[in-house]
C-alpha cells in the first residue's frame, strides 16, 4: 500500500521543475492521449447513432445486440 502512495507522489510533480526536454515530452504524450481519445469518442458517438453496422458483409451489431467480432487497434 506505501509503495502505490509513493508512486502517485512522483507523478504529481511541479512541471516548472521538470527539465525543459522532460517537460516537452509529457506535454507531447499528454496532446497525443487527448487527440486519441477526442477520435475514439467521436467513433464511438457515430456507431451509437447506427442501427446496423455491417463490415466485409458481416453484421456486427443489429439494434439491441452486442458487437461482435470488433475491437479497435490502438496502433492507428
């Protein structure tokens, strides 16, 4: 349980005493997490508003089923 505290201690850093490079770094991650989930909200806001989804002549989701057979690629 201490060693999960002290972790969350050392992400909370200052990012004013972050080294310059370190810093531009964590923003560039950060700007990158954001866009991805800004695109994958986006993608799943428009399959929410479908009633068929059908791929390569197979349907994956119909009303009120589940998808089946589709998951997403996070190395887009």
């Amino acid at each position: 349980m201490a060693a999960k505290k002290n972790k969350n201690k050392a992400k909370n850093s200052n990012l004013l005493e972050i080294p310059e490079i370190e810093r531009m770094k964590i923003l560039k991650d950060l700007r990158e997490s954001f866009k991805q989930k800004i695109v994958e909200a986006k993608m799943w806001k428009s399959l929410l508003e479908l009633e068929n989804i059908v791929i390569n002549g197979q349907t994956i989701y119909c009303g009120t089923d589940s998808l089946k057979g589709f998951y997403l690629d996070n190395n887009l």
